[in-house]
C-alpha cells in the first residue's frame, strides 16, 4: 500500500526509525566521541517525496530541515 502523505503536510509526525546511529564531538581533543542511537525524529511536515519525507524542527532558537527516507521508517504517529 502506498500512502499519499500529501494530505498530512502542516501536520506534526512523530517518527520511529529502525536502527540509526549518530556521534557527539567533544569540545576538547582528549574526550572521546559519544555514540547514541537516533529513535525519534519529530517535526511538521513540509514536503513529502518518491524516496522520504521532510520534516521541520526547532531547537534551541534555530529551525531545521529534516529528511527522513522512508526505509529508516519503523512507525508514524501523525497529530
């Protein structure tokens, strides 16, 4: 089944993902990198194309573009 996600653009999705990884930098040279698994991505979606969604998020004051493909999708949950 494919979904037209067309009809959920300016609505806020809560995305599960299958296994994603990501790494923090320390500030100094001597710490070492932190690990940590990415399991949700939240935002509103902006657009919706043949290979992922995009999202937009704020966080601390800034706004960010999130591409999501579809095959990191486990689950949606739309608001």
């Amino acid at each position: 089944m494919k979904l037209d996600w067309n009809q959920y653009v300016e609505k806020t999705l809560n995305i599960t993902m299958f296994e994603n990884y990501g790494v923090v930098y320390g500030k100094d040279k001597g710490e070492h990198p932190t690990f940590y698994e990415i399991v949700f991505k939240t935002g509103k979606l902006v657009a919706a194309f043949d290979d992922g969604l995009l999202l937009e998020a704020s966080r601390e004051n800034n706004t960010y573009k999130i591409f999501v493909p579809y095959n990191s999708i486990k689950c949606v949950e739309i608001f």
